[in-house]
C-alpha cells in the first residue's frame, strides 16, 4: 500500500556518523546542537527568533501562554485539524470556539469576526494540509480587536504567502517534526516569534529557570515545563535541512500535477488558490461528491487515501455546542486526501489521476 503520509530521513551514511558523535558525546540533552539547529532554521528559511521544543503542541502551549490565554479565556480556531492544536487551549484553560471554514478547510475570517467577544485573546490559524490560510485578513482582524494571532504551521513547512514565508505574519508560529511531517527530527517542534521574547521562551521551556546557569542561585518565579529539545533530535534536524528544500519541492511538483491534471475532471474540486499563496502540500486535498467511494477504489489498486482527521468539536472535551458551521460540514463530506510526497514518483502520480479520472 503507498501510504498517504510516510517518515522521510537522510541517508545512514549522512545521518549516523552525526548521530553517533553527539550521541557518545557526553552531552545529550539540550546543548549547543539545539542552538546551532535554530540558527540554520532561521537562516534557511527566512525567520527572526527560532526556539526549538518538544513538540509542536509544546509550541502551541508555549503560545498560548505568551498570548495571555488564561482560565475564561477564548481562543477562535477550527475544528479541521489535528487534536493537538484544540487540547492545547484546555491545557491554559482556555475555551476553542469553533469558526467556520473557507473553501481550502481554513479558518474563515468572516466567520472569525462574527465570533470574537471580549473574552478572546487570540485566533489560532491552522495551515491545513499545506495550504496557507488568509494570512492578510487574519492579520488585520487580529490587530483590529488587539489579540493574538498564532499560525499553526505543522502542515506548512516551505508554504509562502505574498512571498514571504509561512509564519512569518504570526505574533507566534509553531512548526512541528513529528514523525510524518515535511521534516521530521523523530518528535519535535519551532516556536518562531516576531517578538523580543527570548527570556521568557526559555525560561517556560526549561521549568521556569535558564538553562545553564546555577541553579543554587535561581528563583523560580513563573511556571516553566520540560519542553525543551534534545541534542539528539536537534542534529538529526540539522541533517535534515542539508536536504529538506528536495523533498518539499517534491512535494510542490507532485501537488502542482494535480492540480492541472484534477482540476477538469467531472464531479472532483480541486483547492482554488490566489497566485500570491504557495501551498507546500503536505497532503493533496480535493473534494469529491462520493468521497467514500472513492477512497475504497484506490485502496483497492494500492494508494492510501482518507479524511484523516475526525473534525475537533465533535470530541467530548471539547464540550462544543452545536456548532453551525455548514461550510465545514460540506467541506469533510467531500474531503478526500491523496499521497502527494517524495515517494510519489511520476509513474504512481499518473495511476492516482487515472483512478479518480475513472471514479
């Protein structure tokens, strides 16, 4: 079966003689290869200040916090993405309110608008799939109503808006490298702020203390977590970008196919996009009256295809109402996700077209 998403690393004989060094290097936690690692992050794709964590959802924690989300706070976010991107609000004690969605299944600004109250404190844009969400208007209701703006990039690593890049409009930006990701570094994440917040970033990483000083000398006085990144993680990272821009621009190359090849065929929506927006196509998203079917068929010649996600508000935690979100609602009934990455090589992307073609 080709898989919808897959783990990509470097060659063994790139990635471990590196491995191997740090890892008999006597220093395996946080250290010098994690501030190396934020260092090349940044120059190689164009951001100010890069704190490596955990995890993505430790990013979005850590966000969340720096944005003043507190107990009775709202946060306005979708309902089309991962689980990790709602829990983190509970995790504050923040309540998601659901807005509904645009025809690419990202957060709507006009519906955006229509939820903001005075208990919100931010607005959590998910980049879903890859494809960038309406960053401009995002931006100016946010600096209207004078909340934060967090840009959920786990889908989105190498996506560009009006030439700049993914994340670049966020008061806070999470990437993640969890292990199916564009990059991965085993499990890990990017806070990438606009801010001079570095202090306080490494001080809620790290306990609530700095890391490296005396900590007989140390006063905790703000609540800090165990989220930093390991030496470990960062140099499988630092690998990992002598390399990334081949496996993201695949993944460009096979979703721009897709998009000429689908985008004709009868009964089948592909993602209508301005000019100034590069999607990254973590995944290829179209939509498709008989998604079900459809995602049977090609099961049945070998390629994985599926919704992947079930939508955030209809999880018990999350203790939604009942939501009115139609956009949403149409979009998932026809959702369907097809293999868009490296390992689709040219001859599988032309059998994936062929099968929809005849579906």
């Amino acid at each position: 079966m080709i898989p919808l998403v897959k783990v990509g690393l470097p060659s063994k004989d790139k990635l471990m003689p590196r491995l191997e060094q740090v890892i008999y290097s006597g220093i395996i936690a946080e250290g010098e290869e994690v501030y190396s690692f934020e260092k090349e992050f940044s120059e190689k794709f164009g951001y100010e200040s890069c704190y490596a964590m955990s995890s993505g959802t430790a990013c979005l924690h850590a966000s969340l916090t720096l944005s003043g989300v507190l107990e009775g706070s709202e946060v306005i976010t979708t309902s089309m993405t991962a689980e990790p991107t709602n829990l983190s609000i509970l995790y504050v004690g923040g309540t998601p309110v659901f807005a509904d969605v645009d025809g690419a299944g990202n957060i709507c600004p006009e519906s955006v608008r229509e939820k903001i109250t005075h208990k919100t404190k931010a607005i959590i844009a998910v980049h879903y799939a890859g494809y960038p969400a309406q960053l401009g208007k995002l931006r100016q209701i946010a600096d209207e109503f004078g909340v934060s703006l967090i840009e959920d990039c786990a889908h989105a690593l190498g996506a560009k808006y009006k030439d700049s890049p993914i994340g670049s409009y966020g008061d806070f930006s999470i990437f993640s490298f969890q292990a199916i990701k564009h990059m991965t570094t085993v499990d890990g994440g990017m806070l990438i702020t606009k801010k001079d917040m570095d202090e306080e970033i490494k001080r809620f990483r790290w306990f609530g203390m700095l890391k490296g000083g005396d900590r007989t000398k140390m006063n905790i006085t703000t609540l800090g977590y165990k989220y930093n990144m390991t030496n470990v993680a960062a140099v499988i990272g630092r690998v990992q970008l002598e390399e990334i821009e081949g496996k993201i621009n695949r993944h460009i190359e096979n979703g721009k196919y897709f998009d000429t090849k689908l985008k004709n065929i009868e009964g089948v929506e592909v993602i209508n996009l301005p000019d100034y927006v590069l999607p990254s196509y973590w995944l290829y998203t179209l939509k498709v009256e008989n998604s079900d079917v459809l995602i049977d068929k090609l099961s049945n010649i070998g390629i994985q295809a599926s919704k992947l996600h079930k939508l955030n508000h209809h999880h018990e935690i999350f203790k939604s109402k009942d939501e009115n979100l139609p956009k949403l609602k149409e979009f998932y009934r026809k959702l369907i996700h097809i293999p868009c990455g490296w390992w689709v090589d040219d001859i599988l992307r032309a059998k994936i077209v062929e099968c929809i073609k005849h579906n």
